[in-house]
C-alpha cells in the first residue's frame, strides 16, 4: 500500500482527508506518512488503522506518523 492508496482509503471509509505536505521534511520517507488527525477525527482515524493492522505513533500535538 502506497501514502496515496491509504489516504484515499481513509477518505473512502470515514471521509477524513489526511494531509501529505510534500515540503514536510518528515514525510521523505516512502513508508512514512507524518500527518495531522485533529482530535474530532482521531477516535475514528484510529480504529480504521487499527482495524487495518496499520501502526502508528504520536509525534507532536496533533501530528502522527502512519507506517505504510
């Protein structure tokens, strides 16, 4: 899976549109996704991901990394 495929993937199932600023150092990694869940889409955000078997981790304030 692709940054694109799950991003779309997310907006399909719960019609949260997940950011991928291409000018974000952190997002060079190709597996990496470093985006931003606000707090009202976080609950359902994450049990998709999970659902899915995707890790991810908290980084700053409202900012997560996705492993692709």
């Amino acid at each position: 899976m692709t940054k694109k495929e799950l991003i779309d993937l997310v907006k399909h199932q719960i019609n949260v549109e997940l950011p991928n600023d291409p000018d974000d150092l952190l997002n060079k990694k190709r597996k990496i996704l470093h985006t931003q869940i606000d707090r009202r889409n976080y609950y359902a955000t994450a049990s998709l991901l999970n659902k899915l078997g995707i890790r991810f981790e908290s980084h700053v304030e409202d900012y997560y990394f996705i492993y692709v």
